[in-house]
C-alpha cells in the first residue's frame, strides 16, 4: 500500500494558490449570480476596479483632479445625490458645504431667524 502522505504531499505556496483560485472562483459565481449591481455583473474585473477608484475619488482628487463641484455639465456632488436618491439611500448631507459660500448671491441657511423675537 502506498504511503498517503506522498501523494498528497503539496507545499505552502501550491495550497495557497489552490486556496487563491478557489477564492476568484467563489468571487466569480457570485458576482455573476447577484442582481444588485448590472455593472459588477456584466464587467467583473473593471466593475470592482471602477468601484474601488469610485471609493478612492476624494484622496485622488485632493491632489491630482478637479473639486467635486467643479465638473460639467453636472459635477460631482449632484451625481452622487442622484445616485443616492435612485437607489433609496438617505441622501441628506449635513455638517457643511462645499459651495463657495463667500460668493456673491450665495444662499446660507441659518438655524434661527436673524430678527429679534417680540416679547410678551
């Protein structure tokens, strides 16, 4: 009878790749399975990368791109409150703008009126 241990004798890295290969194969049927995101769906590789540069944005474009209010014909912040709002998430934003509120004609709002209250 033939000794067990040297036909099923793999080392570290051949089970870690068996493991890694496993891994993309689950990460593969479920992407193809799911029905939340169209994107991740029909553009597996490219779906994750895109959604992975989308949460990386706001370190990217301190340095290297354009302000999120500072695109064309709809920027940045508008975008994401439309996304928000189609896919029923809370869409409110507090604490903050990032309009340039020292403009001219800028709108601020205030938590309370700025005239006095009539005694009594």
């Amino acid at each position: 009878m033939p000794d067990l241990m040297a036909i099923v004798s793999y080392g570290f890295g051949t089970l870690f790749g068996f493991f890694l290969a496993a891994f993309f194969l689950y990460w593969l049927v479920y992407d193809l399975i799911q029905k939340k995101h169209p994107i991740l769906r029909n553009y597996i590789l490219i779906g994750h990368l895109r959604y992975f540069l989308e949460g990386q944005g706001e370190y990217f474009r301190q340095y290297l791109f354009a302000d999120d209010r500072d695109e064309m014909p709809f920027n940045r912040a508008t975008r994401t409150w439309v996304y928000k709002n189609a896919k029923n998430e809370v869409s409110v934003v507090g604490f903050g703008s990032t309009n340039d509120l020292r403009e001219s004609g800028s709108i601020i709002f205030v938590n309370a009126p700025p005239f006095p209250s009539s005694g009594g």
